[in-house]
C-alpha cells in the first residue's frame, strides 16, 4: 500500500507539473500583451518605461525563462502577487477563500452522495415502477442541466418566486455570526450545485445494484429466508459501491466546475469567485496560483478514491 501510495503520488505530481506548464502556455497564447494587465490606462508612460518595466517583470524573456522562474518560485511557496490588489501575495488570496469553496462543496458533495445512492438502490430495488420512472427523469434533466441554468431557475424560484432563501452571499449583512445564518444562505447554492452530481450517482447506483441483485449469492441470500432489508443493505449495496466510489472521485472536477457558475450566481465569497474576477481583469498570477491549487486537490482526491478501493472491497489488491 505504501509503495502504491508513493506511486500514486509521484504520478501526480506529473500530471500537477503538466498542468501548469498548459495553463501558462494558454496564458500567454491569449490575446494581448500581458504587461497591459500591469498598466494604469490613465497614467501615461514612455516607450523606455515600458522597456524597463517588461524587464523589472521578466516578461521580456523567452517562454520557457519565465516559466522555470516561475516554477522556481511556485516550489518555495511563492505564487507571486495580484495584479489588481499589488499588496496581496496570490498564496493569502487563494488561502482565504479555499475555506467558503470547501464548505460548499463538501456540503454538496455530502448531499449527492446520500441521495444518489438511496435514490439509486430505491430505484434498483423498485425497478420499472412510478418511483423508478420520477427518478430516472430528475436523473435525465439533471444531466442534461448545465449548472449556469441549474443556479438561475433555482435562484429565481427559491429566491425571487417563494422568497424562502437568501439570492447571495455567505452571511447576512450587519448580523452578527451564527450556524444557522451560514446554513440558511449554504442550503440553497450547496443543493443546486449538488443536482448534476446526484443525477450521476444515482443511474450509476441503480445500474450497479441491479447488477448485484441477479447475482446467485444475493438469490441465495434469500432463499435462506435472509431479511430483504439486510439482503439489500449488507449483501448488495458493499459490492454495488465499487463502481460508484469511481465516480464519486471523478465528480470533485465536476463540482469545481460547478461551483464556479454557482459561486458566480450566488456571490459566494469562494476559488470560484476569485477565478472569474482573477479572468476579467487579466490577473495572471491569481490564475496561474488558484488552477495550481485546485489542481492539487483534485488530484489528492482521486489519489485518496484510489486508495479507498482496497477499504470497500477487500477482494482488490493494490501493486
């Protein structure tokens, strides 16, 4: 397990390598020069200036220059600073908003989980019946939604219509802290991010544990007069796991994704947030650090999915 775990690991590494080599190479293929992003249009500068602002920035070194310095400096710790606020390192920008974008997604990620796999075993279990049939369709209009459509119906019902949840923000204004305020302005954006990812898990479970449920063991179960609710839950539903714990791991990109439209809806002080005024105002390093970390946690997840295989089904053997 260590030696897989290493494995793992140094694989990621890689991946986390080539990825910052594409994000910077795309960068820079933009349209554009990057020192405007450096420049007040109301303050005239010279052509000399500007020389010798592009050399103090390194950006008048070739390609693959700029971006070993780069890298130099990302390996220390030192992701450089906004362009837009100059007295903040990228590194404390990133760091204060992992936070809200980890309890947003872990929230909806939790959601999807527990109702994706009851969704997905009640519907197994009651195939070809009216609840099988209302679950396949939340499942189709779930993935068909994209997440931008999904946070604007659900922001129009539930905020504009009803009136029942809060339209943005993380807390109220002017209130003081509490669980409650958090979890009233969480429940709405956490549920809307949650839809595509429980619409997934839920056809995957279904396919799984119908699989499992025709399978001599579970008919055997059975016959020996097993309770059908134990037959269910502790025959069928650890072995039609292994394949949904694939797609849990791979639905962490899915969700980042997602929360970018919904942080953006919502004004969720979140990475994703960050990300889309990072892109508007050209903020290169502020882009370049929060697809590095991002990057990283999306990797670590799906080390951490790999490695949870083994847990589930002790069948599987890790080398």
């Amino acid at each position: 397990m260590l030696q897989y775990s290493l494995r793992r690991l140094l694989i990621g590494a890689g991946m986390l390598l080539a990825l910052s080599m594409l994000i910077f190479v795309m960068l820079r293929l933009t349209p554009g020069d990057p020192i405007d992003a450096y420049i007040d249009p109301n303050v005239p500068m010279s052509p000399s200036d500007l020389v010798e602002l592009r050399d103090t920035l390194g950006l008048d070194a070739p390609l693959p220059v700029q971006y070993l310095a780069w890298l130099q400096q990302a390996v220390m710790g030192n992701l450089g600073y906004s362009i837009k606020r100059p007295d903040q390192p990228v590194l404390s920008l990133v760091f204060s908003r992992i936070g809200p974008t980890v309890l947003l997604m872990g929230s909806a990620i939790v959601i999807s989980i527990i109702a994706g796999i009851a969704s997905g075993m009640i519907s197994a279990v009651r195939r070809n019946s009216v609840v099988d049939l209302s679950f396949s369709l939340f499942a189709v209009t779930g993935i068909s939604s994209p997440p931008f459509l999904s946070a604007l119906v659900g922001l129009y019902l539930f905020s504009v219509y009803f009136d029942w949840l809060p339209s943005g923000g993380m807390l109220t204004p002017g209130r003081d802290f509490s669980i409650a305020d958090l979890l009233h302005h969480l429940i709405l954006p956490a549920a809307l991010l949650a839809v595509a990812q429980t619409a997934l898990i839920m056809r995957y479970m279904r396919s799984s544990m119908l699989e499992v449920l025709n399978q001599d063991y579970v008919r055997t179960a059975r016959a020996k007069g097993v309770y059908e609710f134990w037959v269910i839950t502790k025959h069928a539903l650890r072995n039609a796991l292994l394949p949904v714990v694939t797609l849990i791991g791979s639905t962490i990109g899915l969700a980042i994704g997602g929360a970018i439209f919904i942080e953006s809806v919502f004004n969720w002080p979140g990475m994703g947030l960050l990300m889309v005024d990072a892109v508007e105002n050209r903020d290169y390093p502020v882009i370049m650090g929060s697809t590095l970390v991002i990057g990283a946690c999306v990797i670590f997840v799906n080390i951490l999915t790999d490695l949870a295989y083994a847990v589930i089904d002790p069948r599987i053997k890790v080398g």
